[in-house]
C-alpha cells in the first residue's frame, strides 16, 4: 500500500496522559499536513511541513501540541496532558509541490478518545 | 471554526436522482475543491478547480468555480447507492480550509 499510513487508528486514553500519533506520508510527497476533526465538522488546520521545516501552525494548536517531521518524511503529533476537547480524529494528509494546490492525499485517520 | 458556509447540511435522495450542493465564502479563493469521505476514512479529493467562472467534470460530477470567486457548487448526476458519505468543499488561498460537510443518504 502506497498511500498515506496513520498509526495508531484509535487511541483511548485517561486525561492528562501523553499520545503520540505518527504519520507516514506517500514516499515522493515533500509536503504533510495535520488536521483535526471532530464528529459533523469537517477538517480543521492544524500544521503543515516542507521537507522537515514546519512551515505554519494553526492557533488551534496549543502549546500541549507539538509536531515533527525530523527527517523529511515520517511526522509525529504529541499531544500532551490531554484533555477531554482534544477528543477528535487526527487526520495526516500529504502532497507535493512548491505550494499548496489543496489537493491532498489523506490518510485514514487516528481517532482519540480521551476519558 | 469554519470559514466555508456549505448547503445543505444532509440530503436524502432516490437513486437515480440528480443532487445539487454549494460552498460560499465571506472571501475571494485562488481555488475551489471537493471531496468526499467515508465512514472511518480520510476524505478523498473528487474535483480540483483553480480558475473563476471554470467547470470540471469527473463522470458524473460537475463541479464550477463561482465567477465572484467566493463560491463553488457540486452536482451528482444520476446518483446510486455509492455515492453515500459526506461531501466537503475545500478552499482559499495559501491554506485550504474545509467546510462542515453535506451527508448525502441514497436510497435504493
């Protein structure tokens, strides 16, 4: 499977644990992308990188939220002392090019629950 | 929250009926996209417009870049089982953002 790969696919967790989720993007794809949604809503910005720079992060993501893309390929979203607004799926999303042309491929999504 | 104001919110239609669904924006966009997702998965990119006034077509789909530039409409011809899931517009400028989605239920 060449497409985008999300891990876990659904995490339940306690409020005020730690969660990391980890994206792997499509192997060509220099851009990846993270969003979150919650149930009726549709995908909201979290943060987006080129190659390994993180290039813009949305207000939604709060110093609790960090992410990274060490090696210009796989990213991780930490989510820490989470609480029970944070309770959404976290969608990876990936494309290439120089800008954004909005076409992104996405992943299935990591779906946390928190308690 | 959401910049997008996307109608309807659901819809429930025959199959074999045509649907129609729109996106508007308080702002001028560089590009218009749709795309549609399933239970449990991503969403999937459907049509991809990037010139006022252009309309696209993807076998059944018709998709048109508003001329105001602040709007974009989906129809879905003949529409069969499916075609189910929720559709979202998508748009802006640099940053892309998502509307609320429109939850098509087909019936047989």
């Amino acid at each position: 499977d060449t497409g985008v790969s999300q891990d876990p696919r659904h995490k339940i967790t306690k409020r005020g644990q730690n969660v990391t989720f980890r994206c792997d993007p499509i192997s060509e794809h220099n851009r990846l992308y993270w969003y979150r949604q919650t149930l009726g809503q549709g995908p909201e910005f979290l943060t987006y990188f080129q190659n390994e720079a993180q290039l813009e992060k949305s207000r939604l993501l709060s110093d609790r939220f960090s992410a990274e893309r060490p090696k210009g390929s796989f990213s991780t979203l930490e989510i820490q002392r989470t609480e029970q607004g944070d309770s959404a799926m976290y969608l990876c999303a990936s494309s290439f090019g120089d800008y954004n042309t909005g076409e992104l491929f996405f992943g299935e999504g990591s779906r946390l629950t928190v308690l | 929250g959401q910049q997008l104001n996307q109608s309807p919110q659901s819809m429930f239609i025959q199959e074999g009926e045509d649907v129609s669904m729109n996106c508007t924006s308080s702002s001028i966009f560089n590009t218009w996209l749709w795309y549609k997702q399933d239970p449990g998965e991503g969403p999937v990119l459907l049509i991809a417009l990037y010139k006022a006034g252009e309309l696209t077509s993807n076998g059944r789909l018709t998709a048109q870049f508003g001329i105001t530039r602040k709007d974009s409409f989906l129809n879905i011809s003949a529409s069969i089982p499916s075609d189910v899931g929720i559709y979202f517009c998508a748009g802006g400028l640099n940053d892309m953002r998502f509307g609320a989605g429109t939850r098509l239920t087909v019936k047989p």
